[in-house]
C-alpha cells in the first residue's frame, strides 16, 4: 500500500528563506510546505546522485502509476499569480509580443528582485541565473565555431534579436509608466535576458484541449516549482498530469531505489535541447534526435548541374571561336544550344520552386526535418522531390492541376520512413543524396573525427562543456545524415 503524501516541513528556525539563505534546498522546502504542495515519502529531492543541478530521487522502490507529488495551482508562479497581476491584467492589449512572454518576465523581473516577495524561496534555488549556459551567452565566435552547420547560431541570432525588440519597445514603456515598481538601472536588458533563459528552461506550458487547439495559440508559460527540478531525458519515467485544481507527477515506469526520476520536456530533438536548456544527450540516448536539410539547400543541389556547367560551356564557346583554325560550325552549334538548355533547366528549377511555394511546401528560411526511422516532415519532402525532378512536360501538365492528384498516389508519395527512401525513384533519390552533401559541407568537420573524439575518453574529457555539448549535437545531426546517404546511396 501506497504511503500517505506528507507536507513539506520547514526545519525549526529556518525562517522564510531568501536567496542569501545559507541552506536554500531547506528554505525552498519550508516555502513548499506552506504553499500546499505534498511530496510522496518515497522520493527526495537533492543534488547529490542527480545528473545535472538538483533532481528528483527514489527514496525506495517505485511502481508505475505512484503520485510523486501535487502542486496546488495557486503554488504556480504566472502573471495570474503574481504580485502585480492587476496592472499585468490592465496593460495586457499593450504586453501582446510574437514569444506571448512578456507577461510572466515582467513578473518575474518583479518578484526576482523584490525583497519582500513571497516568491524569493523558490528562487533561492538559483542564486543568479549565470548557471545558464545556453548558447545566445556564448561569445559568438565560440558559437559559430563550435555550432556551425546545427542550426542553433541562426536560432540564438533570431532570439537575441527578439529579446532587444521586446524589452525596448514593450518591457521598458510599460516601466517607465510604473516607476513605483520597476526601475529600468535595476530591471536591466541583461537581467531581461538571463531571465528570457530561466523561462526558456525551467518554464511549462499547460497543453490546450483538443476542442481548442484550432481556436486559441498556446497557453502561457508559468513556473511549477518542484517539477521544474526534474532532469530530462528521452527514455523519462515521470510525466506532469494537469487537472483544474492541481498538477501531479506521476511515475509512467517501475524505478529503482536510490535511480534519478527524470521528466520529459517534450520530444526534443538535441539541437533544440541546448538551444533552449543548455545540454544535450550523448548519442544514442536521444531517440528523438533530429537533422535538418535546409529547404534552399534542396533548390541549390537541383540548380548545382546547371550552374557548373555554365563556365565550361563559356570557356568551351570562346576556345571554339577563337582556336586556329576555327573549330567546325557543329561544334560551336552544340555548344549554344547545350548553354541555352542549362539556361532553360535553370529556369525550370526557378518555376517549379515559386510553385512550391504557392503550394506552401517550401520555404526561405523553411526545413526539412529528418529523424532516425522517418522524414518528420514528409509531405513536404515527398511532393518538393517529386516537383523539383519533373521534366517541362510533366511540371506544365502537374500546375494545371493545381498539385492535385490521386489519393493513393498522394499517400503513397507523402510517405517517407526509411524503407520508404530506399524505394524512392532514381532522380529524386539523386536529389536527395546531393542535398545531404551539401549539408554535411556546413559543418566545420566531418563524421570521422567527431567518432574518433568520441572513443577517445582522455581527449573527450579535455574538452571543455561547451565543447562536449556540441559535440553531442553535431555528431548526433551527421550520423542521421549519413544514414540517409546509405538509404538513398
């Protein structure tokens, strides 16, 4: 029989705790059992046996099913809880941002600071956020050296960009019209930033119900103290269960005496990993890792034949006009009308490419997604293949028809596992291929020398975390490449 929740106890004399508090783990506790929350007997949290930061640890056997603890909705740090949540609630037309976070970092950067802030235990977790080490506190050298070729530089490029947008055109208006709350010289752009990181890390967003998925965007994020404690990684045992007056954790597996418990944070793949939480998993523990094929990567290796053959056939025109004696009137004739023809193909390329994307299959800044066993995004993939392979005839005979056809066929193109790859007709198979060559160029080394880093513990354990992170990603990313170019070989 399941032991009964207990409240968490403060230890006598702890006092409210703050974040000078000598014992923070201990004050957090206190506050805990003040704001309702109940913790199962059977675990504990503590930094000791945890595999990053502090963790959620069995005390004894656990089955699946166990509640491991219950956090009432009104321990839930949000800007419907905070302090300031009627000028958040009065303002709320005017903090409207493409992230939809300003109103949680606006009350975190009031209770973060604010002494008297009921809030200040949960945060005496962390005694300041430089802990954090996602990518955007890189120094963009080091990012671009050690990340190039992953997608996180343009990732944090855009972040970092949206972080100035939001902080000088909505988070210091709105300070500015309350100077009895906040202080710009205290409420700083690098606080906001720090911030912008414990949201991006530590933060949950309750999922929408299905009735309300096409009607409403997504919730806002909110901060659950205690279950923002739990480690994440992909083979989790432990996974948060909403419902109107609480949320739980809840065992999903048997765990051991004395093993971490670990949540989920999603099927994240390990680029999006350390871009929003600052690690990544070791292959292959990250079942649900991910590489991307840029979509214009696709449209370049398409265009690549045309555009190398355009020189050759300039020089090959000019030495046929200009050699001594001058080369026969066939020659020069086949080399203009294998020019015009590179010209017609390019442009060809160009059309079916502006069809695409009328078809919003491709786009600019768009990617094609590829996991371990299939193509993520495999209509995408199916049908911009297919296109992009089509003679004049066949690509005049496809637009009208709008890119519609069969059903059967539709389904059958669209989908993408790895058998399915491997069956894929020649040229698309060819397009394919040249596509991963050239993503497999973005990187500044190849598969090689990241394996033989990886067997060489003395060497791995020299390099610095930064280091070994992105090793994960990048060697993670070229193994599922490299996997596709036997498929598609």
């Amino acid at each position: 029989m399941a032991s009964a929740p207990k409240r968490f106890k403060a230890a006598a004399g702890s006092g409210s705790g703050g974040k000078g508090s000598a014992d923070p783990l201990s004050a957090f506790l206190a506050w805990c059992g003040r704001a309702g929350v109940e913790l199962s007997p059977k675990v504990r949290l503590s930094r000791e046996g945890a595999v990053a930061g502090y963790g959620l640890l069995a005390a004894e056997e656990l089955e699946a099913g166990e509640v491991l603890f219950t956090i009432p909705r009104t321990a839930l740090l949000s800007q419907h809880t905070t302090s300031i949540h009627t000028l958040l609630q009065e303002a709320q037309e005017s903090l409207q941002s493409q992230s939809g976070w300003v109103p949680l970092l606006l009350a975190l950067l009031h209770e973060y600071t604010a002494s008297s802030s009921q809030w200040q235990p949960y945060f005496s977790l962390w005694q300041d956020f430089r802990s954090l080490d996602h990518p955007m506190f890189w120094p963009e050298e080091e990012r671009t050296r050690l990340l190039q070729g992953t997608g996180i530089p343009e990732a944090v490029d855009k972040d970092l960009a949206n972080i100035h947008l939001e902080y000088s055109s909505i988070i210091l208006p709105f300070m500015e019209s309350h100077p009895d709350v906040f202080d710009p010289k205290l409420h700083t752009l690098e606080l906001y930033k720090e911030l912008v990181a414990f949201v991006m890390a530590y933060s949950f967003q309750e999922p929408l119900e299905e009735e309300d998925e096409d009607e409403k965007g997504p919730n806002p994020p909110m901060m659950v103290p205690v279950a923002d404690i739990l480690n994440h990684v992909a083979n989790h045992n432990a996974n948060l269960e909403y419902s109107p007056h609480c949320l739980r954790m809840v065992t999903t597996q048997p765990v051991g005496k004395g093993q971490e418990i670990f949540n989920t944070y999603g099927q994240m793949a390990n680029w999006q990993l350390l871009h929003m939480y600052g690690f990544a998993e070791p292959y292959p523990g990250n079942t649900h890792d991910t590489a991307d094929i840029q979509m214009v990567t696709v449209r370049a290796a398409a265009l690549r034949p045309f555009q190398v053959l355009g020189p050759r056939l300039v020089f090959c025109l000019l030495f046929a006009l200009l050699c001594s004696p001058p080369a026969p009137v066939g020659l020069q004739l086949c080399c203009l009308q294998t020019g015009a023809s590179s010209e017609a193909q390019q442009q060809l390329v160009s059309e079916q490419w502006d069809f695409l994307c009328q078809l919003e299959m491709v786009g600019e800044e768009g990617a094609f997604v590829l996991g371990w066993d299939e193509v993520l995004t495999e209509e995408e993939l199916s049908v911009t293949l297919k296109v992009l392979c089509m003679s004049e005839e066949e690509f005049k005979e496809y637009k009208e028809q709008d890119g519609w056809e069969d059903d059967s066929e539709e389904e059958e193109n669209s989908t993408l596992s790895n058998e399915a790859l491997s069956r894929l007709k020649t040229p698309c198979k060819k397009l394919l291929y040249d596509s991963v060559l050239l993503t497999l160029e973005s990187y500044r080394s190849d598969l090689k020398a990241e394996q033989d880093l990886l067997n060489n513990k003395e060497a791995y354990e020299k390099l610095s975390r930064r280091e070994q992170q992105a090793l994960h990603v990048r060697y993670g990313q070229k193994r599922i490449l490299h996997q596709l170019l036997e498929l598609v070989r």
